[in-house]
C-alpha cells in the first residue's frame, strides 16, 4: 500500500524511480553549472581571482559542460519517467538502464575531476583522449565519448524495446526518432581534424541540431505528455500539435544551421540560406506558446500541479523569447558579422537554455516530487501559499532575464566600439572591455547570477519539501475536464 | 465523431513532418558534400598548409565589399620554407595544442569559443605584434610565458599553461594559416598590422 505525503519509491513505477536518480543528478550538476558560472563572471571583475589555480577557461568550461549534462540528464529522466505510462508496458531491461546510470554518473563526476585538476595537458593525441578535447561544449575526453555513446545505445534500446513491447503512440514514435538522431548526431564531434573550418562544420552538426533541432523536438514532447498530465488534453490535440512543431522545427531548423557557417570558411551560399531559415526558427517557438496557453485557458488553467504547470507555460514563452527572440535579433548576417562572438552571444545563450530546456526539466521535477509523495494535492491552497515554488520561479526568471539584459547591454557595446569602430583587433577588443558600459553590465551580469543562486537554492528547499506531510490526494484533470477540454481544444485546431 | 478538416489531421501533419524533415537533411546533406569540397586545405577558401610560407594580407575586395585574405610575396614562417606535408605537420602540432590547452574557454576561433580573451581569426596580423620582423618572436615568447607579460590596461591576463617551444611554433603556424581562411569578411573592418617593406 503506498503512503500518501512522504517520500515512498513504491509510489512510482520502475522507469520512475529510474527517473528520480536522474532528476537528482541533474539537479546537483544545475547547481555546480550556477557555481562556475558566478567564478567565471566573477573573474571580468577582479581577473585575479583564482588565477592560475582556476582559470577562467576551466571555470567556464565547468559551467558550459554542467549545463549540457544536467539538461541531458533532465530529458532521460523524464524519458524514463514518462515511458511506462506512454508504452503501457514495464521498462524494458530496467537492470542495464540502473546500471548505466551509475557508470554514466561515475563517468562524468571522473570527467569533473580531471578538468578540475589536470585542467590541460600537452599538445598530443593522449591528452583529447584522456584529459579534455578542446572543442567548446563537448569538452569531454575521447574515452568518455565512447562510454557516452555505449551508455546512450542502452538507453536508446530501453525505449525502443519499451514501446515496441507495449504500443507505439504519436508521443512514442516521435520521441524514438529524435533519440535516434540526437545520439548519433554526438558521433559527429568525435574525430579530431587540423582543419579548422572543417573541424567546426562537424561540431555544429552537433552542437546546432542539437539545441535548435533535436532537443527542442525532444521538448515538445515532454510539453506534450505534461499538457496531457497537468491539464488533462487529449492526445490527439497534442500529438497534432507535435506533428506540426515537428514539421516546423525542423523545417527551420535543419537548414537554419547555416546561421553558423556564415564566417567559418565555408561558401557564401550560407548567408543567404542560414539566414533564410533560421529567420523562420522562431514560428514554431510560436505554435509552442499558442499551444500552450490555448490549452491552459480552455481548460481554464484548473490543472494537476500549479508548479508544474506555472513552469511549462514559463518554458513556452521562455523558449520563445530566449530562442526565438533572442536568436533572431541577431541571425541575418548583416548584424551577426558584428554581433558574432560577442556578448550578444551569451546573452541568447543564457536565455534561451534557461527558457528552453531548464524551465520544462523543472516543470519536470515538480511532476515527479508530486507522484513520489503519493500523488498528492499541489494545486492551491498549498501550506504558506506556495510561496517556497512561487518566489524559486521568480527569483531563477527574474535572475537569469536580468543576467540576459545586462549583457546584451555589454554586447552592444562590444559590437559598436569592437567591431564597428575598432575592427576587431587586440586594442580594439580591450578597449570595448574597459568601456564603463561594458563593465557596468558584468556587474549586473554577476548580481542577477546571485539572484539565479537564491533561486536555486530556494528550489533545492521547495523541491525537498512539497507535499511533505499532505494528506489530500490529486484530483485527476482526465477524469474532471475530458468533455470540456475535448470539446474547446477540439475547436482550436478546427474540428466541427 | 466529427471529423477534421484535412488542415487539423493528426495523418496530415504526421506526413508533413516526416516529408519535411526528409527533404531539409536530404538538401543539408547535399549541401555539406559541396561544401566539403570548398573547404579541404588547399581549395580556394580554405588555402593549403604551405600558405604559411607566403606573406598573408587582409585586403577589401571592391566587388564582394569586404576584407579577404591575398596571398603576398614568399615570407616563410621562421625564415624556413616548408614542404606541404612540413607545414601541415607543423600546423597540426599547433591545433592540437590549442585543443590540449583549452584556448577556446577563454578565446574564439572564428569567432566561436568564450569572450574573456580576443578573436584569434586574424590575430597573425594584429597589429599588437609592432613589426614583421619581432612578430613570430614574439608570439612565440608570449604563448609559451604570457602572464608576465603586458596585456591590457584591465588587469586580465593569459595564464601559463605549460606550452612548448615546439607547441609554441606550431600555434604560431596554425595561426598564421587560419588567417589565409576566407571568412567571407568576418571580422569586418580589421586594422591590419602595418607589412610592407
């Protein structure tokens, strides 16, 4: 019999107590990501901070290689969390699966280690197979690329053989096709090549379809399942949705991978196709937001989980403006000639992989607290009003728009005085650096990350805590709102 | 049930999608074969390893109205010209330092990496180096020992990460071919360091 308010993993089924260790690795490496980040920032204020003992390219490295793997590490939870359900059939080769994690989880925690202490190593072959590749995100020696890849197979294969098991859904059939592209896209930025043109022809295949293709499918269908849970859509709404999110994201952004091949070496056909297609990345972001608050207002917003879905509505328009927005401000090549390689960059950076990817992990997170307490009531009326949740949410938004906004200021100036002014030499880049405005916003940079922390940590507490001691159960939207959302979604995708 | 309208049907998007995504990659893949082909060392775009035995210039083109890289008189890098399998060995040893040491945590290459530290796109031609003549010293001298050396008025400096002499002119080499690449005018506007005899 399952208990109802404490932490109980008979509460949940075996892909779910699969997904809960990776919900709570995923989280831990969030808050290495933020830790590095505030010692990088930190470091263009006072450049001797840690110098020499952790320089800035590692710390950066930390940050930008947490950030992959925790969101990683989000998406293959809620895979695992959502795949008994979606299949109706157990997880298959569960055992494999809990033993991969561990080796995966080993293997980066070792990946860690070695940046941290070894950091560099000399110019040869053994150092990008055992201390680090040098290729900015995917970072990670050689050896654990290949533990990457056997780990992502098994995982691969659970989910295949889970659905074929079962039955294959819209859900199923497309979440199984993008992992199969998502993971052999990673095969793309394992080889080395002097070449540098070539060398990052590759690593965008990797890096791009990833961020602007494959994950943002992967997503949309975790929006999808988590529409369905909190709010009680019907399947066939969202895997319509899914169907045309598909079709435009990557209608858009498999071409629009061209935006980076506008100044690597490559021809100048790429301006005009890159810049074509990646202005039209930002449409499906569009469907994604109509999507969702459509289906949140015909259902009047009476849902399952007010956190969960307080952070999907959070991830629709934070995809869309901090992907969207936020890409396409600086896309066409006209502007990206000055923009490319400045703090523009990270400013779309920061926001879009917080809008994208960290706001539906979380919505994620709040889903899996709520069924591991026993399925318990987190609509309103939650003790102290919900204010640990509600304060987490706007503390992590609020800090990570403001860090958004204080370098696009910096970013500007770098491209005015840098690049327009200046032509990009050595003197011209420090003297965009030393600018006051460029300096002013580091400082908001660093202040707003502090409140990106608070956030955090508030979240770590919520994440503890929700549901502790609560004795009314969930009310289930798909037994409460089957007619009506059927009836209004229906509507809005122009059923009669 | 009623039925839908072809426009809202689950069959109908499910077609477009798979259509959509299968003539996107088909066109992706076809593209990248074409430009596989203007990109290999020793193409027009991408110029062979040995480029760094030629003086490089950085000069605007009247017709496409941006800087491009011209090939000048014979200057091989060292004063030591170099067969085309010397010098890629040379500029391999180069990239493989810039991978083994990090340098794209703190700079860009063509623009990609972290914005602590300047683009090395051009850096062959920056004019920080003062002359012709004490520029490939000085690179080396500075790659191999930079923190004590003047960097900027900010205080930000390059740590010392343990590079080689021979890793050093390998840098120097790969920085000096990546500045033959014709980036279609990226960085724009770049102030050359003053060659001419």
């Amino acid at each position: 019999m399952a208990t109802t308010g404490v932490l109980d993993s008979a509460n949940l089924n075996g892909g779910q107590k699969l997904a809960a260790k990776y919900f709570i690795a995923a989280m831990i490496l969030f808050g290495a990501q933020l830790l590095f980040g505030l010692l990088a920032g930190l470091q263009y204020l006072e450049p001797d901070f840690l110098f020499g003992v952790l320089d800035f390219n590692v710390n950066r490295m930390v940050h930008i290689n947490a950030l992959v793997v925790w969101l990683l590490y989000g998406f293959l939870g809620s895979v695992y969390w959502l795949l008994e359900d979606e299949a109706g059939h157990p997880v298959v080769g569960l055992p494999l699966g809990n033993l991969v994690f561990w080796v995966l989880t080993t293997a980066v925690a070792v990946v860690v280690l070695v940046f941290l202490l070894a950091q560099v190593g000399p110019g040869e072959m053994s150092t990008i197979w055992f201390i680090n590749e040098g290729r900015e995100y995917i970072e990670a020696p050689r050896w654990a690329d290949i533990g990457i890849v056997v780990s992502v197979l098994v995982f691969f294969y659970n989910v295949a053989a889970t659905f074929t098991k079962g039955h294959y859904t819209g859900i199923g059939g497309v979440l199984v096709m993008d992992l199969l592209a998502l993971f052999g896209l990673y095969l793309a930025g394992m080889f080395y090549v002097t070449n540098v043109s070539i060398d990052q022809y590759w690593w965008w295949w990797v890096i791009h379809l990833w961020v602007e293709a494959t994950w943002e499918v992967m997503v949309g269908v975790i929006m999808a399942y988590g529409l369905m849970k909190t709010l009680g859509v019907r399947r066939r709404i969202v895997e319509t949705w899914l169907y045309i999110e598909v079709a435009l994201m990557f209608g858009s952004g498999i071409l629009g991978l061209g935006h980076h091949y506008f100044w690597i070496g490559t021809p100048e056909y790429w301006l005009t196709i890159g810049g074509f297609f990646s202005a039209l990345e930002p449409i499906p972001l569009v469907a994604m937001v109509v999507h969702a608050v459509f289906d949140a207002g015909v259902n009047k917003i009476k849902n399952s989980n007010h956190p969960t879905m307080a952070w999907l509505i959070a991830h629709a328009f934070g995809n869309f403006f901090g992907a969207g927005v936020w890409g396409f401000m600086h896309t066409l090549p006209q502007i990206n000639l000055y923009t490319h390689g400045t703090q523009w960059t990270a400013s779309h950076g920061h926001l879009a992989f917080f809008g994208a990817y960290a706001t539906i992990n979380i919505a994620f997170f709040y889903l899996a607290m709520q069924k591991w307490r026993g399925n318990v009531w987190m609509e309103d009326a939650l003790p102290g009003n919900g204010w640990k949740w509600k304060w987490a949410l706007g503390l992590l938004s609020m800090g990570t728009v403001g860090m958004t906004m204080a370098m696009l200021v910096s970013g500007y100036e770098q491209s005015q005085i840098e690049r327009a002014i200046e032509g990009s030499t050595w003197a011209g880049y420090f003297a965009a650096q030393a600018h006051p405005w460029f300096v002013q916003g580091m400082w908001w940079r660093e202040a707003f990350g502090l409140m990106t922390a608070a956030g955090y940590a508030l979240l770590v507490w919520d994440l503890l805590t929700i549901g502790r001691g609560e004795q009314r159960p969930m009310v289930d939207v798909q037994d409460k709102l089957t007619i009506l959302s059927g009836r209004a979604s229906a509507t809005a995708i122009g059923s009669t | 049930m009623a039925t839908s309208p072809w426009w809202a049907s689950e069959s109908f998007w499910r077609k477009t999608a798979i259509w959509v995504t299968g003539v996107s990659l088909v066109v992706l893949i076809l593209l990248t074969f074409d430009s596989m082909r203007q990109i290999t060392a020793g193409s027009k775009r991408v110029p062979a390893y040995s480029a760094i035995n030629y003086r490089i210039e950085y000069k605007f083109d009247e017709k496409r109205y941006v800087q491009v890289p011209v090939r000048g008189i014979k200057e091989p890098l060292f004063g030591k010209e170099l067969s085309e399998q010397e010098a890629e060995a040379l500029v391999a040893k180069g990239k493989m330092t810039i991978q083994a040491k990090n340098c794209i945590n703190c700079h860009t290459l063509l623009g990609n990496g972290a914005y602590f530290a300047p683009d090395l796109t051009k850096s062959w031609l920056d004019p920080y180096w003062g002359s012709k003549e004490t520029r490939e010293q000085l690179m080396v001298d500075f790659i191999k020992d930079p923190s004590n050396k003047l960097h900027n008025a900010l205080g930000r400096r390059m740590p010392n990460l343990g590079v080689t002499d021979e890793e050093a002119r390998g840098v120097v080499a790969f920085l000096k071919w990546m500045s033959t690449i014709d980036t279609n005018g990226f960085p724009y506007n770049f102030k050359s360091m003053q060659q001419e005899n």
